[in-house]
C-alpha cells in the first residue's frame, strides 16, 4: 500500500500533456489523455468505442457491431426517485443489477426487493432521453387548451431525484469534468482560518426550524408544490445520509415545474470510461441558491445536519439587525476617509481596492489572486499564478496524512483546470502586473478575513523571486480585515443547533446568500474574483446599514446595491400577470421574422430562447445563461 501511495500520488503533479489539467493518480490522467487521442465516440446508446476520427465513428454507428439490442437487451432502473430512471438510462442487466445493489446498500430500497426489469426504449443518439421526455411535457401542456393539471402521481418526479452512477462514486471522474461554476465552488478549501472560528464557534453552525409539529406542518403545506418526493419526513430523521446532494428536503415555494425554463442542466461528468446523459438540475433556479447554500454547510458541518438547517433561521436574525443603526469602529473610519478622497478625485480608484486569494490547504501557497476597486467594481487583478518548483501538497514542518494531500490536490486540480481562462502569471509577469495594475505601498486593501493573511501570502511569494518584488505591496497596516466591523452587530445573536446556542455564520459564502439571495454570484464562491466582488457588495451594504434608520429606513432591499439578473421566480409564475389574463401577450422569439402569440399555458409566460448547441456553451452549462424576463 505504502509503496502504491508513494508511486501513484505523493507529491505528484499529474498533469495531461495536451490541456494542462491536473490530476492526482495516473489512472485518472490516462484515461482522460486518452479521451483526447481517442475524441470521436459511438453514437449509440449504450456503445462507448472511441476513434480517432469522425468517419471511423459514423462508420462504427452505422453498422451494427455491439448494437444488437435484441440479442443484448437494456432496461431501466425501476426505483421511481432515481436520476437514472427519470432521463431513463439504458443500462445491460448486469449493469443495472450493480445499480440496484447501490441502492439497497444505500438505504434506499428495503434489502431483499426483487429486481423488476423494465425494458428500456432505445433513444436514436447520445444524450437524448430528458429532452425528448421535455419534449413530450411541452407537447401535452400545448395540446391542452384548459390547462389542467397532471396528477403527480402519474408522473415521475424529477424534484428527488438520486443518481447511483454520479461522480461522487469515484472523485477522480469527478473533478475530471468539473464545471467552474459549479462543482468547483464546493471545493473542499479552508482558507486556513478554520482553527480561529473553530474557537470562536463561527463554523457553520446554523440553525434548524423552531416551532411545534403543527407549526412546521403548517409551514410543509404553505410551500406544497408537485414535485417533491411523497413524504419528506422519511428522510429527516435517517441514521446516514442519503444522497444529501439530491434527495429534496422540502417542496417548492414557488411550485415551479423542472423545465427548460426554470432550471438549469447539469453538465454529467465521464463515469467509469462513459458519458452519461446530461441532466436538468432538481430544483428550480429560484431554489438553486439555497440548495448550493446547504451543500457549503454540508461541507463544513456534516451531511447529518443538512435536513434540518434552513436559511430562512438566519434570513430573519438578520432582517430584524437590519431594523436597527449599525455601528463602526474606529478602525473603519480610515477606509470612510479613503473612500471620500476617491469620490473627490484626489485619489484614484485603486487606492482602495478589495482583495482575495486561493491558496494550498497544507502548504499555503497562494495560487490565484484577484483585486477589485472598492468604490466601481473594476477589476484590476484576476490571475493564477505558476510555481517555478510546482505545488507542493506535503508540509516541511509536520506530518501529513494522506487525506490531507488528497484534499489538497484536489482543490488545487480545480484552481488550475482547464476550463479556466483568466491569465498565468509566473512571479516576475506577476510583478509587472501589480506595477500596471495601479497598486502601490500607500493602497489600502480590505479582505474578508480575521487578519490579514492574503496579503501576506502574497508577499511571500513575491519575495520568493528574491528581486525586491514584495516591496511593490502595501504594509501590513494597510491591510483591513473585515468580517470583525460585521461581528460586532451579528456576533451576539446566538442559534439553537442540536441543542447548543451558536453564533451567527460569518463565512463569505454564506452571509452573502443571506443578504443578497438573487444575485448571480450566489453559490460561486472560491474563485477569487467572486469572493473579491461579493466582499465588495457586503461592505457597500454595511456602509448603508450604518446609516440612520431614519435616513435609510428600515427594511432591506438588496436589489438597490446589486440588480438581479432575473426577477424573482414569484414574479415569473405572478397569477395576475398580464400575459395569463391575456395569452396573446405571451410571445415566443422565433428565428424566423416575427413573434407569434404563443399557445402554451401559463405555466411558461416567459419569452423562450432560440434553440442551441451544446457547442456553443464550452465551459458553462445552458441554464447558467437563461434570463427570466416578465412582459407586462
């Protein structure tokens, strides 16, 4: 074992010689490296033979070597909340039986449950099972002038949905096919701050629903939607956890249908060799936020607590802090002062700016910077930076355990993929950059921290280059932290969670969705440029806060610091809309010339996107793109 620990990850940048991405066992990057000397794949269905070049793959589809579905014939898993069933994979029996056993040994299904072999409906192509069953909704909803409702009972719920085959069975299929704005926003990265808050009690210990069992009744009934599992109570009170990433806790309170125009896809990654088809996301874009919210508290706190944590606990703390003045130390009255000059033209922008960084959990070496002007937002650093000696994931100083490494290779692997774009700098091009950039040793920098250890990061690594680069950096005094101006307010407020009182969650990522839960940059946290923009937003809000009440009122309204990029879904779905009393307002933008009335009921009355490819989304998924628009 110790012999294949030290031959296959220790210490090893495993990168693939034709993108760059990173790895951490050779396994993982040969099958990827093969995917790019082998790129064109069969287009049948259950068929993954990989060729070189695309006539020989059209050549193999078209005859029928390995497609003899008669003489090999595939089903369906039968379990009616499974992802698998609901796009309706097809899988060989042998194949489905493995499926069949994850459930049983998940916890799923009742041990002993006879198998039912459903035969599967052969699709034509790769990747086409969801959209033809979106097709066939769409196709009823249209055909049916009144409107009526399905019975949910008839239908497959797409809302609890649990894939057997997800890349959460193998983490190296897994961050092979991250998508940056997803998957790689729940990176495993502590920001090496934990030992700090874990004495101050500022992990992320949130509060679960207070109230009688009528009350939470009540509460269930208020936010009824179609699409929930059948009793959500059978999976409070488990013993482990199922699936936390998609079993649904709660309904939909806006008792939204999961469609093209309300939820986003899924990018599937590569499992075991195979693409599976692509998925729609299990909640709606208004629920997505929340949803990604609990995967950061699962992260920190435990799946166990996940069921019984809800926003809405530190939505309303801080609703009613918001009802009061906040205060600032005297040590904010700097940055006020800073901040005037700018708006006064005697200093330029950059002399205020809000920074951020990610860097290696074991060995801190910081390997993305990004810097934005406090007062416009402008960006004036975004880049990842290279290592002339590589990225070490073992300390010097003390023992490293192999989970340790592990994490931090693959935290790492999502800072360094691909798919990102933004620029790599070696440590001179880096110098150079900040000169360019406007920074200098009198700019103030504000980070969303207890101290201030990304700067001092930085400067580490500048002076590594030992050319005299680290005095290009501001000293230490102008360093501002800042989560200590938003802990005077909120840090007395105290949270019952499994019997004890806790503080109120400080992380970035989580404080963020509270105060501003329609943004776009919700969820996308551990990319510094995302975590510099909401830090950015965060104190743009405190400054108001601290302002009388008189003088701003009382009740807080985000979307006056930051416009939404859709209206909320409440609005989306609103049953007085203009285009539900008069469908002829409900219009489709077409290719062709012209907008005809649409025909669909009122379930859609948002203007539908013009077909597209998956080609013309690379690195995000479609529904990263869609725009909800409400005509009035």
């Amino acid at each position: 074992m110790d012999q294949h620990w030290t031959r296959e990850h220790f210490d090893k940048n495993l990168d693939c010689q034709y993108c760059g991405q990173i790895f951490t066992t050779t396994h993982a990057r040969r099958k990827h490296e093969f995917r790019h000397e082998y790129p064109f794949e069969c287009h049948k269905p259950c068929c993954y033979q990989r060729f070189k070049t695309l006539s020989e793959a059209l050549t193999h589809s078209a005859g029928d070597d390995g497609h003899d579905f008669a003489e090999n014939p595939v089903f369906i898993c039968p379990l009616q909340n499974c992802r698998a069933a609901v796009i309706e994979r097809p899988m060989p029996e042998g194949k489905l039986r493995q499926h069949w056993e994850r459930h049983v040994s998940n916890g799923h299904i009742v041990p002993g449950t006879e198998l039912t072999l459903i035969p599967a409906t052969i699709p034509p192509l790769h990747l086409f099972p969801l959209f033809e069953r979106i097709a066939k909704y769409e196709a009823n909803r249209i055909s049916d002038p009144a409107g009526e409702e399905t019975d949910p009972a008839e239908e497959q719920s797409t809302s609890a949905s649990y894939d057997m085959d997800d890349a959460e069975q193998d983490y190296n299929e897994e961050f092979e096919e991250m998508d940056p704005a997803e998957e790689y926003s729940f990176s495993e990265s502590d920001d090496m701050d934990d030992a700090e808050q874990d004495n101050e009690e500022f992990e992320e210990d949130l509060g679960q629903i207070q109230g009688t069992e009528e009350e939470l009744e009540r509460l269930q009934e208020e936010f009824y939607a179609e699409l929930v599992i059948d009793d959500p109570k059978d999976f409070f009170f488990r013993e482990k956890p199922l699936g936390v990433r998609d079993w649904i806790f709660e309904p939909c309170r806006w008792q939204s249908r999961i469609d093209l125009d309300t939820a986003y896809i899924k990018r599937t990654p590569i499992c075991q060799g195979k693409k599976l088809p692509n998925t729609l996301s299990n909640v709606c874009a208004g629920c997505e936020p929340v949803k990604k919210g609990r995967l950061v508290v699962a992260k920190w706190s435990g799946f166990a607590k996940m069921a019984d944590f809800h926003f809405r606990t530190l939505e309303k703390h801080f609703l009613e802090s918001a009802k009061r003045t906040w205060k600032a130390s005297q040590a904010y009255d700097e940055v006020r002062r800073r901040m005037t000059e700018i708006e006064q033209g005697s200093r330029r922008g950059t002399d205020l700016i809000v920074l951020d960084t990610e860097f290696t959990m074991v060995t801190a070496q910081v390997m993305e910077v990004a810097a934005v002007e406090r007062l416009s937002g402008k960006t004036v650093i975004n880049t990842l930076l290279k290592h002339s000696k590589g990225i070490s994931h073992v300390s010097s100083t003390r023992k490293t355990s192999r989970f340790e490494t592990i994490r931090s290779q693959i935290h790492a692997a999502g800072v360094y993929a691909a798919s990102r774009t933004i620029d790599r700098m070696n440590v001179r091009e880096f110098a150079a950059s900040i000169v360019e950039s406007g920074i200098t040793p009198d700019t103030m920098i504000l980070v969303w921290h207890w101290y201030d250890r990304d700067l001092e990061l930085i400067r580490r690594y500048l002076a590594s280059a030992k050319q005299g680069y680290e005095d290009l950096l501001p000293p230490k005094e102008n360093c501002i932290p800042l989560i200590k101006f938003f802990n005077a307010t909120l840090g007395h407020i105290r949270i019952q969670v499994d019997g004890k009182k806790r503080r109120y969650p400080l992380k970035l990522e989580i404080l963020f969705q509270v105060m501003f839960p329609r943004s776009a940059l919700v969820g996308r946290n551990h990319q510094a440029l995302v975590d510099s923009e909401q830090t950015r937003l965060v104190m743009t809000a405190f400054d108001w806060l601290c302002e009388p009440v008189e003088h701003r009122g009382s009740e807080w309204k985000p979307d006056q610091f930051e416009k939404p990029i859709y209206p909320s879904i409440v609005d989306f779905y609103g049953p007085k809309s203009s285009a539900e009393a008069d469908p002829s307002k409900a219009q489709i933008d077409s290719p062709n010339a012209g907008g005809e009335p649409s025909t669909a009921s009122s379930v859609t009355v948002n203007k539908k996107r013009s077909p597209q490819t998956m080609d013309e989304y690379p690195s995000e998924p479609i529904g990263k793109r869609v725009r909800f628009s409400h005509e009035s």
